[in-house]
C-alpha cells in the first residue's frame, strides 16, 4: 500500500473562455474554496494546458473567439488519450431556443460531462466541479489497486 507523504494538493480546474472577466472572477472564486486554478483564453492554449497540467476538471466556453472554438478544443481533448477521462464541464450562452434553432443541453452531443448555461450559478458550479473530482478519485483509487494486484 503506497504511502502519502505530505499533504493532498487540491484539484486543478482549467477554465477555458475567452472573457476575461468571466475568468477571473470564476477563477478567484475556486481559489477561495480551495482549489487550484489555472485559465486559458483560447481553445488552443485550453488543449495546450490541458496536457501540460493535467487538471481534474475542464470548465469550457464554446463560443469564443472563433465562433465554435470551444467544441473543437474539446473534441481535441476527447480525442487525446491522456485527456480523454478528464471532466469537462461546458459553461455556455450557447443554450438557446430561438426559431429554428434549438440546442439541449441535456444531450453530451458535444462530448461533455455536464453543461451549465450561463450567467453560471456558482454554487452549481463548485458543487458539480467537487462532485467530478470526487468520481476522478474514486477512479484513480480503483485503479491504483488493480496495478496492486
């Protein structure tokens, strides 16, 4: 059984929007409930510090900059083994029903794990970001043991 030495570092959550604001301020919000935070403006940058930190959790914009940035920076983090298992909440304005366009937010057509329209509840969030990394630990837990065996 392997020994921990030190304290647990809290989780990671990788915020990905191209707002500034919305950033900052979800991302002081985390830090002040213990987590760790680190952002990214871009989806490209999101993917880029996504496989250089390793977060426990992914809190996505689509529409950014390119309008439909997010889903491809997510659709790359789906594909890319390393990533694949990582919880990726979408944080978005996407959801609308207007005339002729409808998106539900129920379905993970885009790949995520849970989809969360904005302006964001941010006690929703925290509790669904701690929820996440409590199955992440369960599933490292689970396979900490199998290598045991």
């Amino acid at each position: 059984m392997p020994l921990t030495q030190g304290p647990v570092p809290p989780a990671t959550v990788l915020i990905v929007d191209d707002d500034w604001d919305f950033r900052e301020s979800l991302g002081s919000y985390l830090k002040m409930n213990g987590l760790r935070v680190v952002q990214a403006s871009d989806g490209r940058e999101g993917v880029r510090l996504a496989m250089a930190e390793r977060p426990d959790v992914i809190v996505m914009d689509i529409m950014m900059n390119e309008r439909t940035e997010g889903l491809f920076a997510l659709q790359s983090i789906r594909r890319t083994a390393a990533l694949r298992d990582t919880a990726v909440i979408v944080v978005s304005s996407l959801y609308a029903d207007a005339a002729g366009f409808s998106i539900s937010p129920e379905r993970a057509w885009m790949g995520q794990d849970e989809f969360i329209a904005k302006p964001v509840d941010l006690t929703r969030l925290l509790d669904s970001i701690k929820a996440h990394v409590s199955r992440r630990g369960e599933q490292v837990a689970v396979q900490e043991r199998k290598e045991e065996a």
